[in-house]
C-alpha cells in the first residue's frame, strides 16, 4: 500500500515548486501546483478527502514532468504520489475504452505490428499526409483535428533488421528502441545502426523487448505495467550477460526503466532489487556514446557546417537521469548550437490523458515552448524523446513555424554522411 504521508508530510511549504511547475505557469491556482497536489493526497490518505471527479480532474491535470522534484529541497517525488492516486482514479472510474484499447496493444506485439501495417496502409483514409506528418481529417477519441502526428512506417525499425547486427567490434550493445521509434519515427533506430557502424559496436536489437509501460503508468493502468515490467527486467537479465549495455535513444523510455520501475516495485523487495540491477546497464543514447565511445572525436573531423540548432532538454533526460550535457557536446561538433530561453521547460506532452482529455493544456504548454524556440533563431531544435518530438512538431506547426524537430541521433548521423 502506499504511503502518500511519506512524501506530503515532508513538504516544508517552501514554493519553490510553484516556479517551475507547468500546469501552475498555465492554471495559476495553488491547487494545481505541487504543494496543492501534495496536500491533497495527504488529506486524501487521512480519508478527508473523496476521489470524485472534482479531485480526478486535478490530479489529472499534472504533466509528470518532475521540474518540482528537481528544485525540491527534500526532493520529494511528487510525480510518484500523483501516480499512486490515479492507479485509484482509475480503480474507481475505470479506463476510457480507447486507452485500454491502446494498452492492450502494447501489451501483445505481435498484435501490434499487425495494426502498425494496417495503420501504414490506411492512414490515408483517415489523416491528410505532407511531408512525412499527417493530421486527422476529422477529431477521433484520442487524437483533435487539428494535430500534426507522425505517420505510421511501412516496416517497423525491428523488423526490418536482424536481431543481431555484427560490425566487427568487441563490445555489443543492446537497442531499446521504444515504441514511437519502432512505429513511427524509424529513422532513429536507422541513425543508431549508422552510428554503431562508425563506431565498430555490434548491436543486439532485442526483438523480445516489451513497451516500457510509462503510457499506462501514467494514466493509472498498474496492472498492463507490472505485466511490461516484469516482462522487461526477465528478458533483460537474460540478455545482460552479453551485452555490456543497453541503450535507450527515448529519454521516457529510458528514465521509465532505469528509475521508475524501482519505484513502481516500493512494496514488492525482491522486483525492486532486479529492477535496480539492470537499471545499471541502461544508457540513453547520447549518454553512452559520449561517456564509453570516441563518437565526439570522429565528428569534430567531419567539420562544422552552418545550421543552427537549439536543444530542448526532455523532462525525463534531464530531471530524472541528469543528462544535458552529453547530447549538447555531441551536436557541438557539427552544429551552431545555441540556447533558447528556458531549454529545461516541460514540452507539454504530458501523457496519454493529457494528449487526448486534456489537450487544451497540453496546447498551451507547448505554445510556450514554440515560441522560446522561435525566438532562439535556430533552423532546428533537438531532443532525445519521440513524445517531445511529436509534440513540439505539433506546436510549432500550430505556430507557423518552418523549424524542424530532430532526435539528436539523427542529426550525430547526418553529420557522419
């Protein structure tokens, strides 16, 4: 059972939160702002507060996006208390059909990219298509008409490749590629093999990989997550014994397996130690190459050219795993990089709930974030995330803006021609 007193009782009611919170810089009311979520949760646990569809709509007005732990003096885990209250939102007035649809896919593979060819086959029916995006012909239960979304590829990344890719290196590396990127955005799995080739490393894509869960952790669906995670940390071990590691291009990925997961498993001992022993070998992408590889070496002789690019820091790269600065010393090699206002600022994606119920916050998050990227001048803006690319394409789309998003994997292999 979880204890959110825990974490509320500890909040000295200092504010610090407030200042960084998304939600709060768009709906400036102390209830949804962290120190508001908090009380609510203790007040919830002492049973002074019911979960009606008041209490249900705050708690799902939160992005998750962890800016309150990060400047938190007790570095308290909010996010993980909203998380617990909404496993019992979701107890108590069920799961939308749509997303238990989606989770259910996620859960079975095989499924999954059977749906993926249909998609790629008949998204023409259904979203208008222009240059690798489409947007929806009329508004559907989990995607507004007027939305920019990737379109569905005609393979995905995994199968279009042998599980095991041999370049003649000593060391093999394990590709977890994500869901987005094995459907949608394959051109980041295709930058991986590229870079790997460059670098000598042999790569074992996996194919027994299971979604990480963080949709369904999100939203309150533990049962899909135990499922995945466990799942996850059994093919992991195995496979562990020879690789030297796993890397992850998808920052919500990578934080879901290597941090959440030990904190899904609080009350469970024995999974909470297997997940925090293969959180050791989990890598994002950019981390690895820059900390264990040459890769910044091999691009700075390949020159410089001219296009400038601004880096958005995804919000599960940079406040929860601490990289910022690998990605950004990587891309200085080829590339004029320069800082927008706030790189650090939630996105605003959010979530499923958020993408779908709640998509006017997530709009309004992600106008904040086009702007500041506008405003930096740069021709492209990176980060190491498929839902932070979906999004912010989106919002710069909305904009007007011709500024493209790229994971900085595909921009590292751009550069290696």
């Amino acid at each position: 059972m979880f204890k959110f007193s825990e974490i509320s009782d500890k909040c000295v009611k200092c504010g610090k939160c407030i200042q960084v919170c998304t939600i709060h810089k768009i709906n400036s009311d102390e209830t949804t702002s962290p120190r508001g979520f908090l009380d609510l949760v203790g007040a919830y646990e002492r049973g002074e507060l019911k979960l009606d569809k008041s209490a249900k709509n705050i708690f799902e007005s939160c992005f998750l996006c962890t800016s309150c732990v990060e400047v938190c003096p007790n570095s308290l885990r909010v996010d993980t208390a909203i998380e617990n209250v909404r496993r019992d939102i979701a107890d108590k007035f069920g799961i939308a059909w749509y997303k238990k649809a989606f989770f259910w896919l996620l859960r079975h593979r095989a499924v999954m990219d059977l749906a993926a060819k249909l998609g790629y086959v008949f998204q023409s029916c259904a979203f208008k298509i222009r240059e690798g995006a489409m947007s929806p012909r009329f508004s559907l239960p989990m995607v507004k008409k007027e939305r920019l979304l990737p379109t569905a590829s005609k393979k995905s990344f995994l199968n279009s490749h042998a599980e095991f890719i041999d370049n003649g290196g000593d060391k093999t590396i394990g590709v977890f590629i994500g869901c987005m990127g094995n459907y949608a955005y394959t051109g980041i799995g295709e930058a991986l093999v590229k870079i790997a080739r460059e670098l000598g490393l042999n790569l074992n894509l996996m194919k027994k990989q299971a979604c990480c869960g963080a949709p369904a952790y999100f939203t309150g669906d533990f049962a899909t997550v135990e499922v995945l995670a466990k799942r996850n940390i059994e093919y992991f071990e195995k496979m562990l014994g020879e690789l030297d590691a796993i890397i992850v291009p998808e920052a919500t990925c990578s934080a879901m397996i290597k941090i959440d997961y030990e904190h899904f498993f609080h009350d469970d001992e024995q999974w909470r130690e297997r997940a925090k022993a293969v959180s050791k070998k989990i890598f994002l992408a950019t981390e690895y190459f820059e900390k264990f590889t040459n890769l910044a070496e091999i691009l700075a002789k390949k020159g410089k050219n001219l296009t400038s690019v601004t880096y958005h820091d995804p919000c599960h790269a940079r406040k929860m795993q601490g990289v910022f600065k690998e990605p950004r010393k990587l891309l200085a090699q080829n590339y004029e990089m320069t800082e927008m206002e706030d790189p650090n600022e939630c996105c605003g994606f959010g979530g499923v709930t958020m993408q779908s119920e709640k998509y006017h916050l997530s709009r309004a998050a992600g106008q904040r974030k086009s702007e500041m990227i506008k405003n930096s001048g740069a021709k492209i803006v990176s980060a190491e995330c498929s839902a932070c690319k979906m999004q912010i394409s989106n919002a710069l789309h909305i904009g007007g803006s011709d500024v493209k998003c790229e994971n900085p994997i595909e921009l590292i292999a751009k550069a290696l021609g």
